[in-house]
C-alpha cells in the first residue's frame, strides 16, 4: 500500500491528493506511516512537519519514497502547477536516457548559453538551515571557505536563499521552520561575471549551468553528475555537456495533472 502523508497546509495539500488519486494510495499523517504495518512504500512532500521523520524511516526500513518538492523549472504555485517527484532520492541524482520532447516543450525559453571561462567571482550558495540540518550538514559553509581560499585567489560571495527560516526539531523530532534570518534580497545575478558557482545541494547549479556557468557539489544535486565535486579543483572547472542531464530532468517533474492521472508514478516506477 502506498501512503501519501498530508502537508496539512492549503498550498501543498493539492500535489498530495493528487499522488493518491493517481496511484490508489492512502492518505494519511506522518504519525499513521509509523504505526503502519501495510505501507511498503510513502509518498511526502519536503521535510518539514513530520515529513523529516518518514524519510529516515523509509531509509531506514528499506521502504520505497517518493519524495515531493519545488520543480527544478517552472512554477508550482501557478497553473500547472509542477512539483519534481524523486523516487528514493531528495534530487535526482542520475541522469536516464530521455528524448528532449519533454525539455523542449515547457522549458524551451531556457536556452543554453556557451560556456564562459572569463569569471572573475566565486559564487557560493550553502545549504538552507532546513537542509543542513536534515542532511547534517552543519559546517559545511566554514569547511568549504576554508579550502577554496587555500586553492584561490578569487573574489568569492557569498549568497543564501532569500527565504530561509531557522528551523529546529521540536519535541517529537519533527523539523519546524522557525524565523527567517535571511533579509537578502532575491536579485538576478551577473552570471557572465561568475567563474563557479560551489554549491552542496541546490538546484541553482541547474540555473548556472544553462548560463554558461560550470559548477561544484560535494552532496545530492540534480547537475550532480556535470558537476566537479572536488573543491580543491575550483580554478579547474568541469565543463560537461548539459543537455543530457536537463532532458533526463524533465522527466523528473510533473503537473498536478500528471500526478492526479497517474503518469507522475508511472515514469518514476520505470513502466
């Protein structure tokens, strides 16, 4: 049986009733996976709220998730409505072999510019609290300045998400967001002046990658494979091709539509 975990919450709920019309599953709280004995697989949304606490669970008894969360492009507050759906991962990490219909059809405004090797800043974007604290990844911000001004000499910035509550985990383990701490505010960036962007989790590689701008990850990243992952290589980017990665994302996000009709699961069950 397949349970699909409430968000609780107006702007959200929607991609969850969707999950489990498309696919015949149950609906439920987080609290009624854990007590469960029929669920052999979970479908939730981000990991706020209870939903931290079924991720590991379904890690840690070999359960199959589906994991819900911000497209890679597109809007999800708006008409249709997209959301990316992993299967088993937080991102997609591994690329599959995808026609380009799909990428072409929503996302062809996005064009790919050249790569760029003229950058004269390293653009540096740390995980979100609610990221670091999940994945554990409290020190990854000091760490990563640390061995990029051993192995440079560039100007590098510095750039959280605009949006960024202090989140914390309450007395049941839940993970809640707490205030944002963040005030900075969300601005295009000059990408023909950025060498790298360094990154651990964030889909802004996806972004840079389309503007000619190659990147770096050390964690779970949908450009993971297209990305150099060692830090000390930061003067020596990877300059891979891009396509193949954004055609195999395409088909890693789905309209409210797709989840409701149930093609969302279909493609993410391989049938």
């Amino acid at each position: 049986m397949l349970y699909c975990v409430r968000t609780e919450r107006a702007n959200t709920e929607k991609y969850i009733e969707s999950m489990a019309r498309g696919s015949g599953g149950k609906l439920v709280n987080y609290q009624e996976v854990l007590d469960s004995r029929d669920c052999d697989k979970v479908a939730f949304m981000g990991v706020l709220r209870g939903s931290n606490i079924v991720y590991k669970w379904a890690q840690q008894n070999n359960k199959d998730f589906y994991y819900i969360d911000r497209p890679y492009w597109g809007e999800s507050r708006g008409t249709p409505y997209w959301m990316r759906c992993v299967k088993n991962e937080h991102v997609k990490t591994k690329h599959e072999l995808r026609p380009d219909d799909r990428y072409k059809k929503y996302y062809k405004g996005d064009q790919i510019k050249p790569y760029h090797k003229n950058g004269k800043y390293i653009l540096v974007v740390p995980p979100s609290h609610s990221m670091a604290l999940h994945f554990n990844a409290p020190n990854w911000l000091e760490t990563t300045m640390a061995t990029l001004k051993q192995n440079t000499d560039r100007e590098i910035i510095v750039r959280e998400k605009p949006y960024n509550p202090k989140s914390y985990i309450d007395e049941q383990g839940r993970m809640q967001p707490g205030p944002s701490e963040n005030k900075q505010p969300e601005k295009p960036f000059e990408w023909n002046k950025v060498h790298a962007v360094v990154t651990f989790n964030s889909s802004i590689t996806i972004k840079a990658l389309h503007n000619g701008v190659p990147c770096f990850s050390n964690f779970e990243n949908p450009c993971g494979e297209i990305c150099e992952s060692d830090f000390t290589k930061i003067e020596t980017p990877m300059y891979a091709d891009r396509e193949p990665v954004f055609h195999s994302l395409a088909y890693g996000q789905f309209t409210q539509e797709e989840f409701r009709n149930g093609w969302a699961l279909s493609t993410l069950d391989g049938r």
